[in-house]
C-alpha cells in the first residue's frame, strides 16, 4: 500500500545559516514519500546560494525564488498552491525535524481519523549553535496539553509549539490558505482549524525549534510590531465564530492578556483597540 504524499513547504527568509540544517532534516526522514518545496523570501544574506548548492545534490526538490520579499504568508500560500500533498508540515528554515517527525505524524492522523486534521507535539528549544536550551513541555507538561476539540482552549492559551504542527490538507483548502492580510500565520490557523477540526498531541519530542534573535516570535514583544496588531485582528475573527458563552469568557481573558502586553510596552494605541473590542463583548 503506498504512503500518502507529505508535502514540506520550507520558507526561508535570511537563514543562509540554518537552512542547510532545515532541508537535511527533512530529507533524513524514515517516511518515505515526501514532497519538498523550497521557497526563498527574498533573502538579501546570500541564502539563496546555499540553497542552490544545496539543490545541486537533492534534485528532487523544488526551488522557487521570490524576486521580493513578499511576506512569510503569502509565500507559504504560492508553495502550497503547488503542492500536491495530502499531509503538510511548514517548515521555517531555522528548524529541524526529528528523523521520525513525518513518519509519527502520518501514523497519529491517520489512526485517529478524518475529524482530526492537525497533530502537534513537544518540541526540543535550541540555541543558534544547535545547542540544547529546554523542552516545550517544561514549560507546558504533557498533562496540560489538550487534544480533541480544543477551540476554547486555545482561544484564552498559549501552548501549541508552532512547527511541530502537521495536518492534512482538507483543513488548509477550508481556510482557503493562510490569511496574507496577517503579519503571522499560527495564531489564525490554530483558531480557524480548531473551529471545525480536533487537534491531537504528541508527547514525544518530533521538531527541535531554533531560538533565533532577530526571528519574528522574539520581536512580537516590541512596541508597534505588526505581529501585535495580527493578534488584535485575530481577536476581531475569535468573536464572530465563537457559539457560547464559555468561549466568550475565554475571549475575554485573552484579549485582557493582550491589553496587559499592549500596556507594558506603551502601546497605547494598540491597547485603546483591544480596550475596545473588550467593551464590544
């Protein structure tokens, strides 16, 4: 029986450092049907380069060279309408999978059936060397982590490592892609998805995530950051698909959450309009 397709859209955009790293660990899998897509940002730092090196050796792969750079969700979105997969993993080019990350994630979708379209799992913290920093679950055991439906959850938490996700392709055709409006993709994905597909965790230990400096999750603190006025927007979508009054209440703790963040970085614009969206619940 074959495996079905696994498509990895690695996104790079100034990571000539790590890439290399990024698209070794992919094609070191023990899954034996992979669909790799490379797409390079407009990297201005010479990743191009090495990706081309890199290419010359895996010509299986596909490159595709933005001119510009367009934005990590619009890029992700011109891989993705390529791809022919059944099964997805966004792969940013400072990260590595574990050799076994697509075998365990094919194994986990697929036993726990077409209701569940996304699975996630522990992930092992990393410094820019590659040298261990912690755990994702020392900071959010396993006990902590729901599966299954996890909309409210999700809605007032965080706990989802963000590239240890993998899922199936019907839950991207329903959001019809990332929405490129956003600064970022997780947070919109994790409460669009979890709307009408279950969620299921791993404990195991399938990405290791670099800590990178200039990354864009060590800057979404700053003061005016478009990934702060993303949150907000999404904020905007969390009330209009939320159904009762549990996942108002969960709404409101993480919108108060956002206000705090807002305040003690003296953004107060963006704090007047999560004050706002408040009072409008």
């Amino acid at each position: 029986m074959t495996s079905p397709l696994v498509t990895v859209i690695c996104v790079c955009y100034n990571h000539a450092r790590f890439v290399t790293d990024a698209l070794d660990s992919v094609v070191n899998q023990t899954y034996p049907n992979v669909e790799l897509i490379v797409i390079d940002d407009g990297s201005t730092d010479g990743s191009g380069k090495v990706i081309k090196k890199w290419m010359a050796t895996h010509q299986d792969a596909t490159l595709i060279m933005n001119g510009k750079n367009l934005g990590y969700c619009k890029t992700f979105n011109k891989a993705f309408q390529i791809s022919k997969g059944t099964f997805y993993i966004d792969l940013s080019a400072d990260d590595v999978l574990m050799p076994r990350r697509i075998e365990e994630g094919v194994n986990l979708l697929e036993k726990s059936g077409a209701d569940f379209g996304v699975t996630f799992s522990d992930a092992q913290y990393m410094d820019e060397q590659g040298k261990p920093i912690r755990l994702h679950s020392e900071k959010y055991p396993h006990a902590t982590i729901p599966s299954g439906d996890i909309y409210e959850e999700v809605v007032q938490r965080y706990f989802i490592c963000s590239p240890t996700m993998m899922f199936r392709r019907s839950v991207l055709d329903s959001l019809q892609g990332y929405d490129e409006l956003l600064a970022f993709e997780d947070f919109d994905f994790w409460i669009r998805a979890s709307r009408n597909f279950k969620f299921i965790y791993s404990p195991e230990v399938l990405v290791k995530k670099r800590v990178v400096v200039t990354s864009m999750s060590a800057k979404q603190f700053e003061r005016s950051d478009p990934q702060r006025w993303s949150t907000l927007e999404v904020c905007k979508k969390i009330k209009l698909l939320n159904r009762d009054e549990k996942e108002v209440f969960a709404l409101r703790k993480r919108i108060r959450y956002e206000l705090r963040v807002s305040l003690k970085s003296f953004d107060l614009k963006l704090a007047h309009s999560f004050w706002k969206l408040l009072r409008s619940i």
